[in-house]
C-alpha cells in the first residue's frame, strides 16, 4: 500500500514538471523577442544592450562615485560654486597681511568679514573670483586680493524611474547627467531623461543626441532628482552599415533615418533596395518583407541591409603579385590571379584591394592595364597614398604588375661601363668602383638619376634602376683630334712638296 501510493506521488511530480516544461516552451516560442524560429535570419538577435552601450559609453570607465577633483574645478571655465565648498582669501591691508577661510552656506552665499555678502547662486568658480577680488580692492586700494578654491563640497542627486533602485548619489559640481548613466536598466530611454530641480522645474534632455552630436549634456545640481523614463522604441540594423547595431529612434522616424543617421550611412556596396524588415506584430506572430526607406519605424523591428550580390565581372592581374603566405624568395616567381570587381570599380580601388599581395620587387610606379591592344600606364603608388582613378574596370582587362629591375647602370669615365646587380643602401661610389674604378679621362665627378630621370643627391644611396653618369675630360679628345688634324696636313704639305720636287725635275 505504501508503495502504491509512492509511486502516485512520484508520478504526479512527474507529470508536474513535464507540464511546466510544456508551459515554458509555449511561452518562449510565443515570446516576440523569440528569433529562432524556422525561416528566420538567427543573425539578428533582438537582445537588449546595456544602457551605457547603448550610449556609446563603456560602463567601465563611469566611475560609481566620482571624487571631487580641486585641481579639475580650479582649471574649469564651467565649475560653479556649490554650497560647501571653501575658499581662502588673502589681501594686505597698510603693513599688514590679511588671511581668511571662507565657505558658501546652503543660501549659496559668502560672507566676507567687514566687507559683506556675495551671492554666489548660478555663478561659476571664475565669475565669483573676479567679483570678489573687485569688490576688496574697493575697500582696500593696493590691496592685491587673492581669492582660491580650497576644496570641493559632494552633494547627494536622487535617482528614480527605471534604476535597480531609487537612491541618493553622491556628485559634485562637475558632475553631469550622463555620469549617472551606469544606474539605469537597459529599458531605460536613452532620448529623454528627466531632470527635477529643487524648485520643482521639470527638463528632458537626449542624453543619445548629447553622446553621439554634442547636444547638451547638463551639469547636476545640489537638489536635482534624475528620472530615467521607459524608452518607447527600440530597433535593431545590420548589415552593410557602418555602425550597426541596437537604436532608440524617435516616434514618426523612418528606415532612412535609421540607416543614415543612426547606423551613419549604407556602405559602399551595400544594397539598400533589398533591405528587409523582421516585425513583430500584436498579435505576437512576426513578418518579413522589404524595408522601404519611407516605412515608419516600430518597437523592435529588425533591418538588415544585404550586400550587393557578388559581380561575375572579372579582371586579370600578373607579375609581381604573391599569396599573403609567399615569402621573399619565391616572389620573384610571377603570379595570375583573377580579380571579381562591382560595376564602376576603379583601377585605385583595385591597387588598395590587393594592397596586401604586393612584395618587395612589385614596381607598382609602373603598372599598366591592357584593353584591347591599348596599354594604359598609372602610378599605383600614388594610390595606396590616397589619390584616386576615374579608369573603371572592364571585364577581360588584364592588370600587369611589372618586377623592379634590381640592377643600376654606370656610364662615362670609368674604366668597365656596364649594367651591375643592385645592393640596398649603397651609394654611388660602389658602383663606381664596381665599373673599374674612374678611367683616366675621367673629370671624377658624375650624376644620378632615377628611372624616371629624376636628378639625385650624390650623396644619396643609389635606387635600382638608376643610372650614374661619369663625366669625361675632353681635353685628350681634343688632343687626339688636334694631332690628326696636323698629322693630315702635313701629309698634304709632304704630297704637295714632292709633287713640286717632280715637276723641277721634269
């Protein structure tokens, strides 16, 4: 009997929690944040981010409750006086030197011993300062007043609305209303923050459009009551945007906003003719379709912008080209590749794609493209500086990388002219002495000049393909032609003498 009802026991605890298992499993598949559903894109998760995050702000960095800093306050144009803080004020008066400690009370005034009574309400550390050492050089002429920020009084902010817990939090007089960022959940509005002063004044400030355009980001005040308010939309973007991610768009605002103004732009390939929408209705069932850029956007819609289906377009690149895995010795081997470009592609953009297969010996200064019997010369090097080509490619373009020519050629006075093999880093003078050394018509003075004939220092190490131009003496040249000159007339003289010889002897 008592196993029987054992078993009853076991079995209805059983039944408890398949029943529950049940329950859970509906719930989640029901849920509209539920995304794994048959069909759907599980790329877009709809989770949502931490607060700071969603700001733009790393939560690490805001600190829980940040120290007044003295050296901060007394170097800031914005630091305004909060009831607590204290001062000294020194002035001479005839012979003698006159110290006094001061203090702003919760009225938010100074009180200076035989001088009076300054409000200090609204008023920065600067404005005060000035207005102090003013009004004792009224008393006192010649009185060289000093008046200095001692320390910074903390006063407490109330947190309320969507925090963990409503709470004071200790500030000073630099802190602002995105320091207390780090408190609110992640369903807190990040487009309206409400800031309650003592007085009972109500403002909303866009604490978003403060990170991410520069809007206001107010300083707090000693009575201030921070009510972080539930946001009202949130939508997801990825895909061919520059900064995808999760948003907090204002009411009435549309997928082109989204893209260009939140997500900062479509790429350059991006097509956003088929971009797509997942929304998640009432009714808790969820529809995909195409995002037109004029379609208002809902709490938790997720856009995707799909790149530009792959181009068939290809070019052929050769010559000094290797895989990211080749090393130096065989890159003098030439490679074929083929190149898949997008309509409009231009020859820039191609040298900056394959930026990272060049090698040592790619003389990118003189690449070339052939198009049906035409070469075309460019720069390359010119691109991966930043300069850019209107040359679009053409499918069947063949793309040459030529090697650089590792010799350096020496010409003139010396004594073995010739081509010789180039060393890194050498100056002319090897090369000279490479060529036999200057020959004795040699004026030992020469040029260098680049490949593309550009004059060089002399001094400079020699690049390959350049050309060293020693110059000759022309004095033995001239010698040389001066005495064949003479030695040809006196041959003439000598026929014309034994001509005459002849002819008296006749």
């Amino acid at each position: 009997m008592y196993s029987i009802k054992r078993l009853c026991l076991v079995l209805a605890l059983a039944f408890i929690v398949i029943a529950d298992v049940l329950a859970v499993q509906t719930y989640i598949q029901t849920s509209p944040i539920y995304t794994s559903e048959e069909g759907s894109d599980s790329s877009i998760d709809f989770a949502i981010e931490d607060y700071c995050i969603q700001l733009g702000l790393e939560p690490d960095s805001l600190a829980m409750n940040p120290s007044p800093s003295l050296l901060l306050a007394s170097s800031s144009y914005d630091y305004s006086i909060t009831p607590g803080d204290t001062f000294s004020l020194a002035y001479t008066n005839g012979n003698s030197l006159v110290t006094l400690s001061l203090a702003c009370d919760v009225n938010n005034v100074i009180t200076i011993p035989s001088i009076g009574k300054i409000n200090t309400a609204g008023k920065t550390l600067i404005a005060v300062k000035s207005e102090i050492e003013k009004r004792v050089e009224g008393f006192y002429p010649y009185s060289y007043p000093i008046f200095s920020l001692v320390s910074c009084a903390s006063f407490n902010v109330r947190i309320t609305g969507l925090v963990k817990a409503s709470r004071d939090v200790a500030c000073w007089g630099l802190s602002k209303l995105s320091d207390l960022a780090i408190y609110a959940l992640p369903y807190a509005s990040t487009r309206s923050v409400t800031i309650i002063s003592k007085d009972g004044k109500s403002t909303s400030y866009d604490l978003f459009d403060a990170m991410q355009n520069g809007s206001l980001d107010p300083y707090l005040k000693p009575g201030d009551t921070v009510q972080f308010n539930r946001a009202e939309t949130f939508v997801r973007i990825d895909g061919a945007v520059y900064a995808p991610g999760l948003y907090q768009v204002k009411p009435g605002e549309d997928v082109n906003a989204l893209i260009d103004l939140y997500a900062r732009g479509a790429k350059e390939f991006a097509d956003i003719s088929k971009a797509t929408i997942k929304r998640y209705e009432a009714d808790g069932t969820m529809s995909l379709g195409l995002a037109e850029g004029s379609m208002t956007l809902q709490n938790m819609d997720c856009i995707h912008v799909p790149a530009t289906t792959a181009s068939t377009a290809f070019v052929t690149i050769e010559g000094a080209l290797s895989s990211e895995s080749a090393n130096l010795s065989a890159a003098r081997t030439a490679s074929r590749v083929m190149y898949s470009f997008f309509p409009g592609e231009t020859i820039d953009t191609l040298v900056r794609n394959i930026a990272g297969q060049l090698t040592s010996v790619s003389d990118l200064s003189s690449l070339y493209v052939q198009r049906d019997g035409q070469i075309t010369v460019f720069d390359g090097e010119s691109f991966l500086n930043g300069k850019s080509s209107d040359f679009a490619l053409k499918s069947g373009d063949k793309v040459v990388i030529p090697f650089i020519q590792l010799f350096v050629t020496v010409q003139g006075g010396v004594n073995v002219p010739g081509t010789f093999g180039y060393v890194p880093g050498e100056t002319a003078s090897y090369y000279i002495n490479l060529a036999g050394s200057f020959s004795q018509t040699s004026l030992k003075t020469y040029n260098i000049y680049d490949k593309q004939g550009n004059k060089l220092q002399d001094s400079d190490p020699v690049p390959a393909q350049a050309v060293i131009k020693v110059a000759n003496s022309t004095l033995v040249r001239d010698l040389g032609i001066a005495a064949s000159v003479v030695a040809l007339v006196a041959s003439v003289l000598s026929i014309i003498l034994d001509g005459q010889t002849i002819i008296s002897k006749l």
